[in-house]
C-alpha cells in the first residue's frame, strides 16, 4: 500500500504564517502610529509635498511637451517654410534691392522646376486690413493669399463648408475661408457659410470655417501671426487682384513659400537645395529663411527631456527632505520605546523582527504620504491649469513613479533606524527608563 504525501501542506502553512506575522507587524505599526497622530501626519507633510511637487512638474512638462509638439506637426514635419525677411529701414531696403529682389513669383517658378521631392508649393501673402466688416470683436483678423494646396500642406480642416478650390483661385473668386477665432469675432457663432465679409473694399463670400489650429507666442508658425486662427484665407489670385499692401515698397513680393515634400524625401537635404536655389537668385543676399520643422521638433524633444528631467530633480529635494524626516521622527520614535524593543527581545522576538517592525513603520508614512501626495499633485497641477492658463496633463507614469519614489525613500530611510533598534543589548533597554 503506497501512502501520498501532501507536499504543498508545508508551503502553505508557511505562506499563512507570513501573512500572519506581517499582517500583525502592520496592525502594530498602524497602532503606533495613530498614538502619535500630529506627529505622524507633520512628518509625512515632506513626502506630501515631495509627491505632489513632482507629479505638479511633470504635468506642466507633459502639457508643454503636447503643446509644442501639436504646434510642430501642425507646421508639417514634410514640410519646408520659406519666410521673407523684412527691411527694417528704407536704407537696408535700397541696399538689398542692389543685389536681390527679394522673395519672388519666379522663386516659386524655379523652385517648382528644380525640387524632385517636391510634392506641392504654395506662395503666400500677408495683409493687415485697414478695416473690416462686420466690425470684428477683437483684433482684426489678417487676410492671407494662398493657393488650394495649403490647406494639404497645412493639415487646414474645415469644420464647416470647405476650402476654396482651384477653380476659384484660377478665375480669382471673391471667396474667403475664416480661422475659428476670426468666424467668432466677425459673425458670431451661428453658421457663416454663405455669408459675406468685407475686407477693405471687397466683398467675400464665406465657402468655410476651420477648425481650431495650435498657436504658440512668439513662434514662427509660418503664416507671420500669433493667433493661427485669427485669419482670413483668400485665394492667392484674389489677393493679387483685389488688394493692394500700403506698405508693399518695404516687403518682398512675396511673404513666404510653403513646401510640402514626397513621403520619402529627405527634408534636411531637400533644405539645403533649396537654400542653394535662394543664394543663387538672391545673389547671397540674407533676405530669407528656410525652417523644417522634422529638424524643430528633434530638437523640442530634446529640450523637452532636458526640462522635464530638471524640474523633476528640483522637485525631487522635496522628497528628500521628507526622507530625512522619516528618519528623524522613527530614531526618535527608537529612543520612546527602547525599553518595549527590550521587552520584545527579551519575550523571543528576533533582532528581524524589531527591524520588520520599525520598517513598517516608516514605509507606512511614506505611504500615506505618497497618497496624500497624489490628491496634492492633482489639486497643484489643476490649480497652474487654472490660474497660470499653462495646459498640464497628469500621466498615469508621472502618479507611478512619484509613488514608487515615495515608497522607496520611506524604505531607504527607515532601514538605519531599524537597524539601530535591534542592535540594542535586550538587558540594556530593560534597565532603560
């Protein structure tokens, strides 16, 4: 007869009593800790902060990081802008115009001709109406010339009506399609299709109205303005025959050409064609620039990582201080009870066991600081949201690791003054009062 042994028996009775000895060093600790309450609660006010400090900054960086990123692919990480660069003064003028003509129609002419990955071109114009009608609410928008093919170039999507087609820019319509904010300010927000705008002294039918586009201060966005969706689109031949710029004798004929190239171009190499094109009608004169935006937004990735890595150090210290506050109050805490830790040997208890004890301790502050912290990062992150109007973002990543950090620093600086308790001579913290 052959007798089965459970050999799973043993394992599991060992399972049950570690939970049993941890379950009761957690119930110890948690006794312990709500004894002293304002103690308790003063002392996780650094891992508080520190957690709420670090999840604050990460959101701003998040929020910072989209922001600039939606700005960057906006432009088109295919595309190439080319911006004139204005005179500042009659005399720079007359000098330029020595050598170069500036910015011109027959740049886009050979551009056209000379770019084997030029997939599609569109020249564009600025004006800064005189007036507008309606009398627009805010700021009066400005009127961009462009062909069709910045709205591909551009990613323009019309939240209602279109963008005007080429049929329209060939026989120079009296059309127009208005960003989001200037649709706003002139008619309101009812539905503008069909309705009519005046720009200085001509008429033009609304055929759209995008979507809202990302601005960014003080950014080259590649169509001259701060507000991308305070604007005005015409067909480029309608801006050349129903306007006239009062100040075209300071500018270039054109304010700048827009490229968008083929899936598998080379945009940096593509640029320094172009470049090379621009030298060589301009006569070397550095009347223009030529942006890519793949090459800005490498580059806003990098110092984005660099930033947030900074503000994640500063706010770091928080939780380092809140670290050494851990360890001050349980080396305190060591000295109130040397006389139970002598007990506690003298009963059985193994020096694990104290070191268990007063680790549990100090992990548990860290972690009710760490929660604590959570609720403090969120209310932070909402409140710069609200009154610094800085977009943040709060990452489910971001709440992780400032509790994983959290939790780390009650462990690292609980694990001295643990050690410190059980080494003390069981007879010594007997006789100690």
């Amino acid at each position: 007869m052959i007798i089965q042994t459970d050999r799973t028996a043993p394992v599991a009775a060992g399972l049950g009593f570690a939970v049993r000895r941890y379950l009761s060093d957690f119930l110890l600790a948690a006794a312990n800790l709500r004894a002293q309450k304002t103690r308790t609660f003063l002392t996780a006010l650094g891992i508080v902060f520190g957690v709420g400090s670090v999840i604050g900054m990460l959101s701003i960086g998040e929020g910072a990081k989209e922001e600039s990123l939606r700005f960057i692919e906006q432009l088109g990480v295919r595309n190439l802008l080319i911006e004139s660069r204005p005179a500042t003064s009659r005399e720079e003028l007359q000098q330029r115009r020595r050598s170069s003509p500036g910015l011109t129609e027959r740049d886009v002419r050979i551009i056209r001709a000379n770019i084997e990955s030029l997939e599609m071109l569109s020249p564009r114009r600025i004006l800064h109406p005189a007036k507008v009608l309606p009398k627009p609410a805010k700021d009066v928008p400005e009127l961009y010339g462009v062909e069709p093919s910045y709205a591909a170039i551009h990613h323009l999507v019309p939240l209602e009506g279109r963008f005007f087609n080429e049929a329209e820019h060939a026989r120079g319509a009296a059309v127009c399609v208005l960003g989001e904010t200037a649709k706003v300010s002139l008619l309101g927000y009812e539905p503008a299709a069909g309705k009519h705008v005046k720009v200085n002294d001509a008429w033009l039918e609304v055929v759209g109205v995008l979507g809202e586009r990302v601005s960014q201060q003080g950014a080259n966005n590649g169509a001259g303005s701060q507000d991308a969706n305070n604007v005005i689109y015409a067909p480029f031949n309608t801006f050349q025959y129903r306007f006239w710029d009062s100040s075209s004798f300071m500018k270039d004929e054109l304010d700048g050409i827009d490229l968008r190239l083929k899936p598998d171009a080379d945009s940096v190499e593509a640029a320094k064609v172009v470049r090379a094109i621009l030298n060589s009608t301009h006569h070397n004169v550095q009347d223009f620039s030529v942006t890519i935006p793949a090459a800005l937004l490498a580059q806003q990735q990098h110092t984005q990582t660099i930033f947030t890595y900074v503000m994640v150090a500063i706010a770091a210290i928080s939780l380092l201080v809140g670290g050494i506050g851990i360890m001050n109050i349980v080396l305190a805490t060591v000295l109130e009870r040397t006389r139970e830790i002598g007990v506690r040997r003298a009963t059985g208890a193994r020096r694990s066991d104290i070191v268990r004890q007063f680790l549990v301790e100090s992990v548990l502050i860290s972690v009710a600081g760490g929660v604590l912290g959570i609720a403090c990062g969120y209310a932070l992150s909402y409140s710069i949201a609200v009154v610094a109007e800085w977009k943040t973002i709060v990452t489910i990543p971001s709440v992780a690791i400032a509790f994983g950090v959290s939790l780390a620093v009650g462990m690292i600086f609980g694990i001295y003054p643990a050690m410190k308790a059980a080494r003390i001579n069981p007879i010594d913290a007997l006789r100690y009062e």
